[in-house]
C-alpha cells in the first residue's frame, strides 16, 4: 500500500432538505470531490495524493466542508471555483488556503 502524502476528505453527507443544518451534498460537495480528484490527477498525483468522500464532519453550517491530512486543515464553504487554489497552493506548494480555513 503506497503512503499519501496527502489525504484529502469530502463531506459527502446526505440529510433531508427541510433539516436546518442542511447538508454538504445538496452545496455542491459531490462536484467538488470529483474535481478534485481529476485537478490532482492532472498534476500526476494519482497515488500520491487520496481524495475519498466522506460522511458528516460536523461542519454542516460552514459546508461544503474539507479535511486535508497530515496537517489537519479544515475548508468551509468550498465551491468548485477553490479547487485549483486548494491543489496549487496547499497541496503542491505546502500553504494552505487561508480564506477557506475553518
């Protein structure tokens, strides 16, 4: 198995659309994890870098929301148009995205 040295996890969570919280999947987060994965894959990270959905992160009012490990940074409100910065700048050059963090 190889060792990733990042590992990026999308909440991908799924609640009933009157539910106050709301959900990561009906903003776009579904969307954002393919994006991803095809924005690492055209950077040849395909191996080195893992971008897998995930359930609830408990940041539904700052969703969609990321996790990016080792570093434990936390997104919120991501939206397809962060996607290149969140690849250029935190995972190619090691800065996260400030304007993002939670």
């Amino acid at each position: 198995m190889p060792k990733y040295t990042h590992h990026i996890f999308v909440c991908e969570n799924v609640r009933p659309s009157d539910d106050p919280r709301g959900c990561c999947a009906a903003k776009g987060s579904v969307e954002i994890r393919e994006a991803l994965k095809a924005e690492t894959k055209k950077h040849g990270l395909k191996g080195v870098v893992r971008v897998n959905k995930a359930g609830c992160l408990d940041q539904c009012s700052q969703g969609p929301a990321i996790v990016v490990y080792p570093e434990g940074v936390w997104y919120g409100h991501v939206t397809i148009d962060d996607v290149t910065e969140i690849v250029d700048s935190h995972i190619l050059k090691g800065e996260p995205v400030e304007r993002l963090r939670i």
